[in-house]
C-alpha cells in the first residue's frame, strides 16, 4: 500500500494540473471501488472548481469552492495519470499497455484551466481505494480522518511529541510508530528505516525511550529526526516502487534504491563497523527489518 510519501509525491504531480481547475464532467464507469460512490457525487462535483489540493495522512484532500471535499485513498494498487485532451497521450513514463490499462480506469475527472481541457483518469485493478465526499467544515469529523494522529513532518513533530505519545506505553516501538491514531501516516517501510537510523529495536517498548519524569530523551529526538529525514528523503526521490504503485505522470518512483534494512534479510547492515547481519521478524503480521546488532 502506498505510503506518506508516495501519495505526497502523487499530490505535487496534481496539484499544478487540478488547482483552480473547473470540473466539467465526472465520469463513474462503475458504481464503487472499495466502497460505493456518493449518490450526488458527480452532480456535485460537476461545474464546482478545484480550490487546493492537499494531503492528510495517507488520503488526498480536493476541496471544491461550493463547500465539498472530496476525500480519496489510493488503497493497494490506486494511480492518478494526466491526459491533455487534445492530444491523448499519457505523459511520463506509463507504457503499459493501453488495452489493460483501459479496464481499470474506474473514475474519469473531465477538467477546464486556463482554455485548455484536461483529463484525470483515476486507475485501481485491486479496487481497494476509494473516494468520499463530505462538507469542507465537517472534513476532520469523517470517519477517516476524525482519529489521525499528529503529521510526522515539520519541525513540530519532535522529541518532546514523541515522548508525550510513549509516556507509559508497553507496546514495542514499531507498532506505536504504525498506531495511526498516534502519527497519521508513517507505514511499515520507513518506520523500519528510521528505526535503524536511529539505532533502536522495533522490540523495544515504546515507553522505554521516554525519561522516567516523562521528558523526552536523546532517544526520543533521534527517533523524531530519523522519521523526519527519511519521510523527507522518500518525497523528493518520489516514494518506492513497491507493488504496482506509480506517480502522477505515470513513471516509477525509486527511493527503494536507498532502503538500508526494508526487504534485505541477510545482508551486511551498512553502518559502518557494524558488522551485523539485517534479520527479518514478524510483527502483528507484518514484516520487520533491523540489524540485532546495532538496533537496541
């Protein structure tokens, strides 16, 4: 499933093609994904502009100036690509064959900026993502966003955040890094990788990085800025490559290249003098990366 980065990354390819765009038509070439669709989603959308484009936790966020929001997951397998209508090209470097990308196009957004047309076509073979629509004012009271937890960018998201968070917490670090309701956003590749950056165990009880007094330790800001700098790294190389997911433009992000522990059980681990081999362990189901050595 795709991850913070990935969907930002797919949020700055839109952004300049669908803000200040109007939304001529919606087309629904079926009647859900993972959900079903609004009843009045394409009459509400249709004729209304797109005012901001914007990214809460995992979810993309259209706002439209007649009061709606439009709330979109990319599930498993969920891309966007553009097409300029005059033209029908697919930008960048989408070269599947148009046969079967053509059967997955489930949601075809028909868009007007500046005396051009536009198309957004929408593209999910598994149907796992899903769109919703809500009144802007009432956005952060829906049901997917109402219990996010804090963004983990920006220098708000620091030591002291972190140890308010694990104060007394017993779960192991890693799976109070996925709790959403904690931080919106974080998954599994790069909580594993700014685990290691950081030098602690996914095992470790999250509470335990915390000082007793409930201050934030040097732990605790290593860990802050390990996730900031791997989320911010993962950005601007535009995401991993994982599965089939694809950026706006239809080519392939490549921050798998600079992974140092996701997916490379019984390698060396690459900090120097180490020397410690990279273990994969399951945890709530999911693989975990981390060298023993290094991470305590």
């Amino acid at each position: 499933m795709p991850e913070l980065p990935e969907v930002e990354t797919v949020r700055r390819g839109l952004a300049p093609a669908m803000e200040g765009a109007r939304i001529r038509q919606v087309q629904l070439n079926r009647e859900n994904l993972r959900f079903p669709f609004p009843d009045n989603f394409g009459s509400v959308l249709e004729g209304a502009r797109i005012k901001a484009l914007s990214r809460r936790a995992k979810y993309l966020l259209c706002e439209l100036d007649n009061g709606h929001t439009v709330i979109m997951h990319l599930g498993m397998s969920g891309s966007f690509r553009l097409i300029e209508e005059k033209a029908v090209s697919t930008p960048g470097g989408f070269h599947l064959p148009k046969s079967d990308i053509a059967k997955h196009d489930h949601v075809k957004f028909h868009l007007e900026k500046d005396h051009s047309n536009l198309l957004v076509v929408y593209n999910d073979p598994r149907r796992f993502g899903f769109m919703d629509l809500v009144q802007t004012e009432q956005l952060y009271e829906s049901r997917f966003l109402a219990e996010l937890g804090a963004e983990p960018t920006g220098n708000a998201f620091d030591g002291n955040m972190i140890a308010a968070m694990f104060s007394g917490k017993a779960a192991p670090l890693k799976a109070a890094l996925l709790d959403q309701r904690l931080i919106a956003g974080l998954g599994n590749i790069y909580v594993c990788e700014a685990l290691w950056r950081s030098g602690l165990s996914p095992r470790k009880p999250a509470g335990r990085i915390v000082n007793r007094n409930g201050s934030a330790s040097k732990k605790c800001d290593m860990l802050a800025v390990a996730v900031r700098e791997v989320i911010a790294e993962a950005i601007e190389a535009g995401g991993s490559t994982l599965r089939d997911h694809r950026l706006a433009d239809g080519s392939l992000g490549y921050f798998q290249h600079s992974f140092q522990v996701y997916d490379r059980e019984g390698d060396d681990c690459a900090k120097p003098g180490c020397g410690g081999t990279i273990r994969r362990i399951v945890q709530s189901g999911r693989s975990t990366f981390y060298c023993p050595k290094c991470q305590r």
